[in-house]
C-alpha cells in the first residue's frame, strides 16, 4: 500500500469518529489546537526561520519571502484564527429544508460533513492552521499538501494540531500533512473514493493542474481577474476612490481589482483624474489606445487628483503603457491594471464576459437601471454595485473563515465558509409507511 493511500485511508477512518463528534468536541479541540500554537511558537518559528533562509537563499522575491514568513505575531493570528472558528456555529446538523409529506412521512434534509477533504496549497503556512480548523468544525478530515517550499513550517504546525485533537479526545488523524513529491500529489489527485473532494489554493497554474489531472472531484477557487466599471451615471469622486481601494488597497490577494472599464461619456473627465492618482500610487496602467490618447493629453501628475482620492504618498510613481491582448485577460497580482474606454454598459458586459475569470466585478452608479442590468447579465460570483471588489472576502462578508473563493458554479460559489464544507443528505421518518 502506497504512503498516499495509507494516508487516506487513516483520514477516513478519522471521519468517522468526527463526523459524530459533537460541537463542544469539536470546539474543545479547536481551543486546544489555539493554545498548542502558542505554546509551540518558538518552534514552529524556528522551522520557519529553515524555509526562509531556503527561499532566500534560491532567490525568492522577497514580497514572497514575506509571505512565508512566520514570526510570533503571526502565530498568534493563527490561533486567534481557530478561537474565532469555535465561536461560529456549527453547520453539520442544520435542517436546510423539513416538511411532512402526505403520507405523513417526515422529509428532512439536513447537512453533513464531506467525509475526506484534500487541500493542495502554495506558500502561505498559516493556511495549514486556516484549513485544518475549518475542516474540522465542520467534520471532515483533510489531507493537507502544503508547498515544498514551507515544508518544515507545515510540518511543525500539522505536528502541534495533531497533538492538540488527540488531547481533546479526537483521532490525531483528523489532520494530515501529504508529502510535497509531485508522484504523491499526482497519487492525491487520482484517490477517487478515499477522498470526497480536493481544493486547490494558488495561482492559475496550480488550480488548473488540479482541474485536468484529479479523478476526485475538485472545487475551483480563487483566480481573481476583477473588473470595476465607471458607468456613464456614476458619482465620479465615488469611483475614484472605490478604483484606489480596489486595486493599491492589498494588490496581491485574487479580490484586488484587475481591469478598469470607464464609459466613454464620462472618460475624459474620469481619466484625467484616476490616471494621475494611479500612477502615483505606483500603478502601471496598461491602457487601451483610447485610454492611451486620454493620458497623453493630460498632465502626467495632478497632485490634486492624488490628494483627493487618498493615494498613498512616498510610493513610486507608475506609468501608462499600451495594452496587449492578453493584458486584458490577466490576474496581475501586482501594481498592474488593464484599462479601456467601453462606449456602453452592453459594451461593458461584454469586456467581462469575455475576460473576467467570474470572480467578482463591480459597477459604480447613481442610475438603478443600470446596477439592475449590470447584476443581471454580469455572471460572477459576486457582482457589486458602488463598492470595493476587496470586500469579497469571508470574513467581510460575514461567515467567519473561508477555505477559498470559489469561481465555479457546482456546489460552492463566491466565499466558502463552514456550510459550503459541507453536503447533505436525507432524513425519512416514518411510522410504518409503505409504498403502494
């Protein structure tokens, strides 16, 4: 028996017992797993401090570098993490709908755990406690395949929650680190029956690896190519400050805005002041060749433009290019933005339609008509209206933690919190019913 099967097999016997687990089981090991972080911080730190002077040392960036990283502080945001997912209800159990029948059958569908989760992920080690925690308050064990790269990290942290369940009474299985090997992942992804589903976490790569490769079923999260329209009615001082947070507000996470779509009515006016604000808050705008024309008959700063959208002072200036195709199309991650002048809000739906990756997209408008349109044929799974695209996110919008966003429409959609970890089933009751 391989080490990948071996591993699976141990996680659905793990299931088992949790999915019987009651809350406060559930709850207590969560407490557990929140202290034994802290008490465990020098050394998980320690592992760490290995993985950073590794990527360091291979020429990581150090924007990534920082992403790695651990230090007390961030430990501590770990467990405070798992301690917030204790105060959460519990979704296993919940009666999504219950009726009696006519036959006097009672007809109830309530939710259950998955059973097995796997979660490939990249970079980031405070995932590994983020996953583990969600998985188990809504009672599935997961198999965690973290990246090579922050190996002795996860290693650390899986080895303290495991300790951690097992004190509270729970199989120490219920958490689960997979080796970083490529043949395991492949052997992860090919373990149809043993795990009920995989979620992958990274960057588009990754997740369509995941996609083609896995025989089990996969739930597609987080490529964000966001788009922000300026309608023709839209509060131009409003846009402007929305189009700053949404794009300079944290540029690498997948809910930063991407594109920026301006109708051609108000794009002169619009442009004049958002290009100065973007380039000074360090933004390279790759530009259509309308968006392009407008720049060159601006002024290259306008500081007042700059004051007044509260962009960031003392960051490198950005510039304005000229786009290619394939701009359009990408999920920058960076101080980087596609823009172009649209003639219509159909024109604009268009654009999306063509190029979002159905994450989240937002209009910006005073005309009610408009947002109406625009929710209706814009198909993503957060469509927002004079808002920040940063708000599609678990926590903002409520639900707690989240393993990932999802951008697919099976199951799961936008934000997955502890009910979206979860299946159902039916519960028949009856008293001697049968059918003629």
């Amino acid at each position: 028996m391989s080490e990948i099967i071996e591993l699976a097999r141990r996680a659905r016997v793990a299931s088992y017992a949790l999915a019987e687990a009651s809350r406060a089981t559930k709850d207590a090991a969560l407490h557990a797993m929140a202290a034994a972080l802290r008490a465990n911080t020098d050394t998980i730190v320690a592992a760490n401090a290995k993985d950073v002077a590794a990527a360091r040392d291979a020429g990581t960036p150090e924007s990534t570098v920082d992403r790695l990283a651990l230090n007390p502080a961030r430990v501590d945001a770990m467990a405070a993490g798992l301690e917030q997912l204790a105060g959460l209800a519990d979704p296993i159990g919940e009666v999504v709908r219950g009726y009696t029948l006519p036959n006097g059958l009672e007809l109830r569908q309530v939710r259950v755990p998955f059973g097995v989760v796997g979660i490939i992920y990249e970079a980031r080690p405070n995932v590994t406690a983020d996953a583990a925690g969600i998985c188990l308050k809504s009672g599935n064990a997961v198999l965690l395949r973290g990246s090579s790269s922050a190996a002795a990290s996860n290693d650390a942290i899986i080895a303290v929650l495991r300790d951690a369940a097992e004190s509270t009474g729970l199989p120490a299985d219920v958490v689960q680190g997979v080796p970083t090997d490529r043949a395991a992942v492949k052997e992860l992804m090919q373990a149809r029956g043993l795990v009920d589903v995989l979620i992958p976490r990274g960057g588009a790569g990754l997740i369509q690896t995941v996609v083609s490769e896995s025989s089990v079923p996969v739930i597609e999260t987080g490529v964000g190519n966001c788009h922000v329209y300026i309608d023709s009615e839209a509060d131009l001082d409003l846009g402007l400050e929305i189009l700053l947070n949404s794009k300079t507000q944290r540029p690498s996470v997948c809910n930063a805005a991407e594109s920026l779509l301006v109708h051609a009515s108000v794009a002169d006016e619009f442009l004049a002041r958002a290009l100065p604000a973007l380039t000074q808050a360090g933004v390279t705008v790759h530009a259509d060749p309308k968006v392009v024309a407008i720049s060159n008959n601006q002024p290259t700063t306008d500081a007042a433009a700059v004051e007044d959208a509260g962009a960031v002072e003392g960051v490198a200036v950005g510039s304005v290019v000229e786009a290619t195709e394939e701009d359009f199309g990408t999920e920058y991650n960076s101080l980087d933005l596609s823009a172009a002048v649209v003639d219509s809000l159909e024109d604009a739906v268009q654009h999306i339609r063509q190029y979002s990756s159905g994450h989240t997209d937002a209009i910006i408008t005073r005309s009610q008509a408009a947002a109406r349109r625009f929710t209706t044929a814009v198909d993503s799974a957060a469509v927002v209206v004079n808002a920040s695209t940063r708000f599609t996110d678990g926590g903002e919008f409520g639900f707690g933690a989240e393993i990932g966003i999802s951008t697919q429409k099976l199951h799961a959609r936008g934000p997955m919190g502890l009910p979206e970890m979860t299946s159902t089933k039916y519960v028949v009751t009856g008293e001697g019913q049968i059918r003629t």
